[in-house]
C-alpha cells in the first residue's frame, strides 16, 4: 500500500467514526510511520476530548496494530484500542 492511498481513509474505534486521515508523518531516521494526521469528527472530539468541535490531531501509529486487522474492506480503518483509551494516543500537531 503507498501513503498516498492512506489519506482519505476514515478511521474508526469501536464503531466510532473518528475522523480522517489527512497526512503521515514518518521518522526520518529509521523511515518509518510514526503517526497519522487527522480531521477529528466533531463526535468523535466531544466524545474522546471532551472538545465541542472538530479539529485536527496526530493519532501514534501503535494505536492501529497489525495491519491485517485494522484495514477494513470499506477504506477505512479499524483501530485496536479501546474507546476509553483513545486519548492517550492522541496529541494536539
């Protein structure tokens, strides 16, 4: 899969949709994503952050897991933490 079909892909948690994926920020050591960029849904904010409107946030790639699991057949993407754990993988840009 390229990076570029990664934006645009909507992600979820729990059945939550989150946001979108609007960029991927790699470590330009050891070449490898390390978060995603994304266009919090104004639920998913108020929900998760308790922010009443949506708004961009860097999710840590660790909060995905395998991608044999978290790539979903309708172009989104499942994350494989729990709902109440979601914060701790978010992180203002």
């Amino acid at each position: 899969m390229k990076f570029s079909e990664l934006i645009g892909k909507e992600v979820y948690c729990e059945g939550l949709r989150v946001g979108k994926i609007t960029d991927v920020l790699l470590d330009g050591e050891e070449w490898k994503i390390t978060h995603f960029e994304i266009e919090l849904k104004k639920e998913a904010a108020f929900e998760i952050l308790g922010v009443k409107s949506a708004f961009k946030n860097v999710l840590a790639i660790s909060a995905v897991g395998p991608a044999s699991k978290a790539i979903t057949k309708d172009s989104g993407l499942d994350l494989q933490v729990a709902r109440g754990q979601l914060r701790i993988y978010l992180r203002p840009p």
